[in-house]
C-alpha cells in the first residue's frame, strides 16, 4: 500500500469520526457561546465534554492537516516551500490541540 | 534534478455547476471552521487563565458581531457535515450520474441552511 493510499484511508476514517463530533460541538457550542465564565467554565470541566472536546479537536486538527496537505499538493509547485508548509501545518496539527488539552484537564 | 509534479489547472477555466460550487465550498468552509476551531481552543484555554481574561472575548461573542459569527460557523459546520457525508456516499461508488450529482449538491446547499436553523434552535433549547 503506498502512502497516498494510506493518506485516503486515514482521511476517510478520521471523517467518519468527525462527523458526530462535528454535530455534538456545534450544538454545545450554540448551547454556551454567550454564557457565562463559570456556566462556560462548569461545561469544559464535564469529564463527558471534556472527553468529547478533546476527541474532537484531535480529530479536526488531524483531517484538516491530512486535507491541507492535499491541497498543497495541487497547488504549491516549489518542493522547498511545499516542505516548509507541510511541517508548519503538522507542527501546528499536534501542538495547538495538545496544549488545549492540557489547560483543560488542569482547569477546575 | 527539479520536480515537475502537475498542478491542478485553475479554477478559472472551468465551466461552473453545482458540483463545482459544492466542492469548492467544501474547501473554503473547510479553512473556516479549522481557523474557528484554533480560536475555539484559544477562548478554551483562556478559562484557565480566570475570569479576568474571559471579560473581553465574553463582550464580542455576546454582541451583534458575536452572534453573527455563531450562526455562521453553524452553517459552515452544516455545510461541511452535509459534503463529507455525499463525499462518503460517492467513495463508496454511488451518485455519479450527471442529474445525481446535481440533485445532492443541491441537497448540501439547501439542506445546510436548513441543517444551521436546526441546530441552532436545538442548542439554543427551542426544540
């Protein structure tokens, strides 16, 4: 199997996974965008949302960086730069969710 | 030796259809709700940080503006929930025919709108 093939499949699955994750967010998120610091603060501190945010940023930051690595294989020509951009967007895909993660299971 | 790898053909020289329209879409709003989901994390995180920091990003998503921007990640997340799930449905061999792929494109469209007032009704306790 090479590696576009793999690129698919992964792509595939992480969308399956994301689909009701997508929905769960997007219906909490309307829930308690314009609410309080402790309503906002209590739902995040949820062991049940805490779980199903942390699964969902994980799985969002890993399609969109298999997804924009797609993109910037049709459009950047420049081997160099396309390089740089992949790293950066990989860098980004592990870190920004990790240190979510982080400062939500340290949030009381 | 330098890599001469083909590039997609620009957008321009296409002829528009629906599918066209969808997929595009499908891309653009895929930018905006990863660019929303970093700010997400940002406004997640800043709660640990207390109740000081919260008071600025509290007063813009309660504003005009704020609401604007929940409804529109609300349709953007609808849009790209209703692609992925035709996207799933043509990789697994279905909906190639010309007047399908209009019929289910339309579906995206229109069904996103519908789809955003939904959820938002639902999050908002409504239904």
């Amino acid at each position: 199997m090479n590696l576009a093939t793999k690129k698919w499949i992964f792509l595939k699955i992480s969308s399956i996974v994301l689909l009701p994750l997508m929905l769960w967010f997007i219906v909490n998120f309307i829930a308690i965008y314009d609410s309080s610091y402790l309503e906002v603060v209590e739902f995040f501190t949820n062991s049940k949302s805490k779980f199903l945010f942390s699964l969902f940023i994980i799985f969002a930051y890993f399609f969109s960086a298999l997804s924009i690595s797609e993109v910037f294989e049709d459009y950047i020509e420049d081997d160099k730069i396309k390089y740089v951009a992949n790293r950066v967007l990989f860098i980004s895909a592990i870190t920004i969710p990790l240190l979510t993660i982080i400062f939500l299971f340290n949030l009381n | 030796m330098e890599n001469k790898s083909p590039l997609s053909p620009h957008i321009q020289i296409y002829r528009w259809h629906i599918s066209s329209l969808v997929s595009i879409s499908h891309r653009v709003t895929g930018i905006i709700n990863i660019i929303a989901i970093t700010l997400i994390c940002i406004w997640a995180s800043l709660l640990f940080f207390g109740e000081v920091n919260y008071v600025m990003i509290n007063f813009v998503l309660n504003s005009f503006l704020g609401k604007f921007i929940a409804l529109g990640l609300t349709w953007s997340f609808s849009f790209q929930i209703l692609s992925e799930i035709r996207h799933l449905i043509m990789d697994m061999g279905y909906g190639f025919e010309l007047q399908t792929t209009r019929i289910t494109g339309l579906v995206v469209i229109f069904g996103s709108i519908l789809l955003t007032i939904v959820i938002y009704l639902l999050g908002k306790n409504l239904i």
